[in-house]
C-alpha cells in the first residue's frame, strides 16, 4: 500500500467520497494547477450532490495524489490509461470484470516494458483489506495478460 499523506483524521468518508475523488482522479490532468483541481472538484461535486466540505476534502486527496511519486511516473509514462474496463477469464474458468483506476508501462531498471496498476482507495485505514489487495492483483493480471506485458499491482490511499 502507497500512501499520498493526504488522508486527515475527521475527513468525509463513504461512497460518495470516494466517487467524487474517482471522478476528478480520472480527469485532472497530471499537471494541474490548484484551480484546475478544485474546478474538477465542484463540477463533480455538483452532479454527486457533495457537501461542500466533501468537495474541500476532495481537492485535498487529488492534491495530494497528484504529488505522488506513482502519479508522477505515470505523467512521464510510454502508455497511460485511466478508468479503463477489463475482463479477464480465471484458470476455473470464471470471469472478472472491473474498472482499473490507473495503469501505465514504463520500463523497469533492466529496460523491460512493465506495466503499473493502481487502485485508488480513500478509506485506507492502518491496513488493506484482502478484498482490495486481491482486487488490485487481478486488475493485474488482466492487464498482463491483454497486453503480454509483466504488470504489478499497487493499492494507493488516497
């Protein structure tokens, strides 16, 4: 789990929230500046129906996403794709479906194409729980192997 540093005690949480955060993570570019941020943040805010301290605390998470090392390498990436559908069919033969918050390819050390999933989550507490690291594995899996690429999955408390 990677931390931004932006989660604060007493901050909204819930559904919501988290859907607004989503909301301006997918479309604030990489390199926006306050305004941009907090516009994104009023817009959504608007359509969700957030209190204006949830729009408050929103521009603050995307704040302080945005600073993260994993969102400034996904700038400088070859390939970026947010809010991406995948599926992907299981060794049992099951399907999972699901909507990667992030993924970028970059090389690693060796020069090697690798492929970075994130996850955003906003109720990150001193843990994850299974479920989310699961999760992020599987948006993992399903990128590697639509891609042929190796890719590894990242939770990000946002």
């Amino acid at each position: 789990v990677a931390r931004t540093g932006a989660w604060t005690e007493g901050r909204p949480t819930g559904a919501r929230f988290g859907t607004l955060v989503h909301a301006v993570l997918a479309d604030v570019p990489f390199d926006a500046e306050d305004e941009v941020v907090r516009g994104l943040a009023q817009t959504q805010g608007r359509l969700l129906g957030a209190s204006a301290e949830e729009v408050e605390a929103a521009v603050e998470a995307v704040r302080g996403a945005l600073g993260h090392p994993l969102l400034r390498r996904a700038a400088e990436a070859t390939r970026c794709r947010r809010e991406t559908p995948v599926h992907h069919r299981l060794e049992d033969g099951s399907v999972v479906e699901g909507v990667v918050d992030l993924a970028f390819e970059e090389a690693d050390p060796f020069g090697e194409a690798r492929w970075t999933v994130v996850d955003f989550k906003t109720d990150l507490g001193a843990g994850a729980p299974d479920e989310y690291v699961v999760q992020v594995e599987l948006y993992a899996a399903a990128i590697e192997a639509a891609t042929g690429t190796p890719a590894d999955g990242v939770l990000l408390a946002v």
